[in-house]
C-alpha cells in the first residue's frame, strides 16, 4: 500500500465518509469522478484490509462488540416504547413512561440490518425481469436523441430497455 493509500485509509476511519476522505489524502479528482475513485480504493484489498484491521483494533481498545451495541440498542427500544418508566435525578420514578417512535423504529432498523433482515438489493434489466439487451444501434439513437431534446429514457417497452421519444420536434 502506497502513501497516499495508508492516508486514506487514517482519513476514511475518522467519518467513513470515502469522497472526503480521498480529498483529504491528497488525491485531486473532483465531483463523481472523485467519488468513483473513493469507491475504487475502497474495494482495493490492501485499503480494506487496513481498514478492517484498524476497526477490529479500535473495537477492541473501545471494548465494543456486536453484543454491545445489540444490547443498548434493545434498551433504547424498550425505553422509546415506554417499557421503562423514567426517573428523575435522584432516581426516583417519576411515574412517567415517554414514547419516542422514531427512536423504537431507528433501534429495531439496526437490529434487523445487524441480523440480516434488511438486505439492499438493487436489480437492474429488462422486460419480464430479463436482462438487459441493448444494440449498438439504439444506443447511438439514443444518444442522439438525448442530445437533440435531452429526453432519452428507459421504459423496456421495446423489449430492449430503451424508448426513444415518439413526438417530433416543432
């Protein structure tokens, strides 16, 4: 790993914001350019090695685990729902029982995601869920066409995927 690559990896674990952490490490491509090279490094196996390593490190020292968080999360979840009764200062109760659902959903949104339950899944194709099939042709149509109205879209109604706009221009 490079210089610049073991920055990276220092700066990406202050926010594990990957954009701004390429910028800070000295690299200069801007805009999605920039954020596809952020990507790129943070796919490289020596970037994510190190940085697994120092999360596994800092976990340690920090002495937080997955039971851990799980654990604060529940007590959030059981507070928010008003399953614990709130207590004043000197820690007497209070009689008072706050309910606070986005806080009971956020916990529960975490929980689900640490077990598996929440998995992002992005899929992309054609008709009938067939893959995409686009010829060189109708992309070269396209294009132009996006660059005579800038209204190319995707619809698959042609079985292709791409629908070029059917109203002339006047």
């Amino acid at each position: 790993m490079n210089a610049k690559q073991q920055r990276f990896v220092q700066e990406y674990l202050k926010d594990l914001n990957a954009t701004a952490a390429y910028h800070r490490a000295g690299y200069t491509a801007k805009g999605n350019a920039a954020e596809a090279c952020a990507s790129r490094l943070l796919s490289n196996a020596k970037v994510a090695a190190a940085i697994a390593e120092a999360q596994a490190e800092r976990s340690k020292k920090l002495e937080i685990d997955a039971e851990w968080v799980l654990k604060r999360l529940r007590k959030n979840y059981r507070r928010a729902m008003q399953e614990v009764e709130v207590f004043d200062k000197k820690g007497n109760p209070t009689g008072e029982f706050v309910y606070a659902g986005n806080v009971a959903n956020r916990a529960l949104e975490l929980m689900g995601r640490h077990i598996g339950m929440f998995v992002e899944k992005h899929e992309v194709g054609g008709p009938n869920g067939q893959p995409l099939a686009v010829t060189w042709m109708e992309l070269i149509a396209s294009a132009a066409h996006a660059g005579s109205n800038g209204s190319a879209h995707y619809a698959g109604s042609n079985g292709s995927g791409l629908v070029a706009d059917q109203h002339s221009r006047s």
